[in-house]
C-alpha cells in the first residue's frame, strides 16, 4: 500500500508539473512510455539484497573442561563468509561438486569461505621426553581454506578445499609450551619426536540435511595426503528453530558458516552420535612413503630378542630377555612398576653400588622415556647424590647433573643416553656380555635419534556430541560443544581408550 500511495503521489506531481510547463513549438515527443517509467520506478522502490559477510571463530581444548591432556588437545580455526555471486570462481570451481548432493533452486544460498585452522595431537603423559610404548605420536598441523557452502531451507552442502603442512614448522611446540606455562600446566617434553615436516593437499564435504526441525543426518568426507577418513551422524535437537541446517561446530569437522536470515534468529540443543571409518591419518601412521618412522607398538629395542644378540638360548637367558621386554615397554603409566621391576632385577643381587639417586636416573633415562623430574623428587635426589658424590665416575655424574637440570621441552641428548648405559651395563653382565649390549645400545641411540614414533591406526572411531547453539535476530552466533570419542589409534596396554574436550564458537553476521 505504501508503494501504491508513494506512485500515486509521484504521478499526482508530474502532471501538475506538466500543466504548469509553458507548451514550446517542435517539441521532441517522450520517448519513455508511461508503463516502463512506472516499471522502473517500482524496481527503485525495491532496494536489492545487501551481501552477507560473516566471521566465525572456534576453538577447543582439553584443557576448557579439566580433561586429561592428551591425544587431540587443541584445535582452532578463524573464518571468513561472504555472499557468492555466480561469477564467483569458488562458486564456479565447487559448485559442480556440491550439485552432485543438492538441487538447487531459485532460493539456495551460496556462501565462500575462508578459512585458518590449525590442530595439536600429543600422547598421554607429556612429561616424557620420548613417546611411550603404543602412544599417540606428537603432531602438529595448519592449514588454509578456501570453502564454498551451498544452502536450502533445510539443507547444507560445504566443501572446502585445503593446503598447509604438518610439522615442527606449524610451531606446535612452542605454542604448546607456551600457554602450558601460562597457565601453569606440566611443559611438554616430547615435541622434537614429532611428525617431520610436509606440505599438504585435502578436499573434504560435509552434508547435513533434516527431515524434521528436531532431526536430521550428517555426512563428512576427507580425502587428502594427511587424512582419508568418512563418517556419519545423526543429529536431534530442542529448541526454537526450523529445518535450518544451523552453522558446525568442532574445528575438525566444521560444517556450515553462520546460516541466518536478517531479523530471525533461532536457538537449539543438540545431540549428535556418529562414528567415522579411517583410512589413512598422517597425524598417527606418520608421512606416506616416510622412511623416518617405525610403529611403537613393534619397536626393536636393544633389549629384544635377546637370545639372538648373545647367541645363548638358555632357560635364564630367556627370563632375562622376558625381564628387559618388561622394562622397555612404558606406556606411560606404569613407572612405579617397572622401577620396582628395575630395582629388583638390575640393582638388588648384583654388584651395582649406588644408591637411589643414581640408579633412579638411570632408570629414567633408560626405561622410562626421560620422564620430566618433579621439584620435590629433584631434591631428593640431589640430597642423595650428594651421599656418594666422591664414588661417581665423571660420565655418571655428568649424567646426573644433566638429567636433574635438563632444559625444558627437548630430548635427551644421545651422549648422556650412552653414559646411562655405559654405568648401567658395568653391573648386569661379565665382560664380554657387556661389550657386546653396549655396541647394541650404542646403535640403538642412532636408530632411535633418526626416527619418528608413529602408531597404528583404528578404523573405527565412535564418537557424541553435546551442545548449544544460539543466532540471535542480528546475526550473533553464539555455541559451546562437548566432543566424546574413542580413540583413533592402536595403543599400548593400560592406556585410556577414549578422550573428550570442551569447545566453543562466536560469530556475526554482517
């Protein structure tokens, strides 16, 4: 009513106009006809629809919820969304491939993204200055995108194509120590056994459709040289919403941007079960082709198959290769025992003369992974260092003193892992028994100085998510997440099968 008011008042004005005009001779006819003047002044009446630009942070840690810092223990990405035209050359590039899951219609939306993320993998005790038997390996990962989502009223089609690298150059361990000193976290000791270094390439979807404003599915493919991986979901929520999709939430499987209509917001509750089937995932199995990696479960130490090293398979041999197995297979959560193992087969009943100071150090160093020393056992073991400081040979002492006061944040250096060994190895064996696990021992710290850890993989992960999500009338984005998930690796006995970490969203809408 109003434009028709508005048009009536316009033509009202012109003929008055007209009339008033003095009549000149010869004068050119109008050459606008009354219907494409009314025309266009309809079309000016209706302003066209302002572009859509968004942003959309995430982050989420172990740390947000007091869960046990390991396996994926942060993650983050930064977007940026705007409005794609069909000249846009992402829209042109992915459209085909997001057709393949839609139809489109004079209403589906059409968003570009652009996207940094990055995300840190740790094993479960990071206080060890090497991985533990059957952990997840220290990995690091960052990467750009650029996305494209293509949107109905109650569907959502995102794929985003990806570079980056994985590697001690994305500055996962200094970032990580960091904030751990910040915030007063144990330093992790372990980042110098990470990933190596490697550009990549990924292509994944994600496919959300609802059936119901309380129900839908999800689809999420990867393909790419650092992870190959599908999964599905289902998706129940609660709240004041319709069939929109809504935007994803966790950083690993980020979904939609910011879906919004001006002036109408929405809020909901969700529960999101779903498992993933693995194929191939660079942050546990290590670089393809890599050859600077072997599988932590099937690691040789040089306390393997000792029977073939000494050529002298006897019963007590045997019980002694069995014993040493014992003692190099940490995994991370049994130190107590193993020292207690240590103590009674390599200390008590030979000839070893030190006290705990050094014999615990040794084992350290050894057995343990060169477990990080706490304040107060630093103390006590200087207190008993300083007992028998005038019977410790130079390597034992320097070993000591090194062991005691490492730097924080790196690996124990090779020369001080050959002394541990060098005084260790004078008290287990006769003479040429001890010559030959020395030789051992010396290849096995230039073995072990040139690899990467890696784990095996678990094809199947399961995996819930909890969480709320809130779009206010002005394009405010509001989200907290609870992530569940079983592990994705093959570990080692005793170490948790599961991890969860808290996460959280905000955005706008431009």
């Amino acid at each position: 009513m109003k434009v028709l008011h508005f048009l009536s008042f316009f033509g009202l004005i012109a003929s008055l106009s007209l009339e008033a005009a003095p009549k000149k001779e010869n004068r050119k006819p109008n050459l606008i006809k009354p219907s494409e003047t009314s025309q266009t002044s309809i079309e000016n009446s209706f302003p066209k629809p302002k572009d859509q630009y968004q942003i959309r942070l995430i982050m989420e840690n172990d740390a947000f919820g007091g869960f046990s810092d390991q396996y994926y223990t942060n993650g983050s990405r930064l977007e940026f969304n705007m409005k794609a035209g069909e000249s846009n050359p992402t829209r042109r590039v992915l459209g085909y491939w997001n057709d393949l899951f839609i139809t489109p219609t004079q209403s589906t939306k059409y968003l570009q993204g652009f996207s940094l993320g990055q995300e840190f993998y740790t094993p479960t005790n990071i206080e060890k200055a090497d991985v533990s038997y059957g952990d997840r390996p220290y990995a690091s990962r960052a990467y750009f995108g650029n996305s494209l989502t293509t949107a109905t009223e109650d569907t959502s089609i995102t794929t985003e194509l990806e570079l980056g690298m994985i590697g001690p150059s994305v500055g996962g361990k200094s970032a990580q120590m960091n904030f751990h000193n910040f915030i007063g976290s144990p330093t992790p000791q372990g980042w110098d056994t990470q990933i190596p270094n490697s550009y990549s390439g990924a292509l994944r979807t994600d496919v959300r459709k609802f059936y119901h404003r309380f129900f839908g599915t999800q689809y999420n493919l990867n393909l790419g040289n650092i992870q190959a991986d599908a999964s599905f979901g289902l998706i129940f929520r609660f709240g004041n919403v319709d069939k929109t999709p809504g935007p994803g939430s966790s950083a690993l499987q980020p979904g939609p941007p910011i879906l919004h209509e001006d002036g109408t917001g929405y809020w909901y509750f969700y529960v999101n079960p779903g498992g993933t089937f693995q194929f191939y995932n660079a942050t546990i199995q290590g670089l393809m082709g890599s050859d600077k990696s072997y599988k932590t479960q099937n690691r040789n130490t040089a306390f393997s198959n000792w029977d073939n090293y000494l050529n002298n398979p006897t019963q007590e041999a045997g019980e002694r290769e069995i014993q040493y197995r014992a003692l190099a297979e940490d995994n991370g959560k049994n130190s107590l025992q193993r020292y207690i193992l240590f103590n009674e087969f390599l200390v008590n009943g030979t000839s070893n003369p030190y006290n705990i100071g050094l014999n615990y150090l040794l084992f350290n160093n050894i057995f343990n992974g060169a477990e990080d020393i706490e304040k107060s056992t630093r103390l006590f073991l200087l207190n008993n260092l300083a007992e028998q400081w005038d019977q410790i040979p130079d390597n034992a002492r320097a070993l000591a003193i090194y062991s005691i006061f490492r730097p924080e944040g790196g690996k124990l250096p090779p020369q001080i892992r050959l002394y541990s060994y060098e005084v260790l190895s004078q008290f287990i064996l006769d003479p040429k028994q001890r010559e030959v696990l020395l030789q051992l021992l010396r290849n096995e710290i230039e073995f072990r100085d040139e690899k990467t850890y890696v784990a095996d993989l678990k094809r199947a992960v399961g995996f819930i998510k909890v969480g709320f999500v809130s779009v206010s009338n002005a394009g405010f984005l509001f989200g907290v997440h609870y992530n569940y998930q079983t592990i994705d690796f093959q570990s080692g006995k005793g170490l948790p099968q599961q991890h969860q970490w808290l996460g959280f969203q905000l955005g706008k809408v431009f």
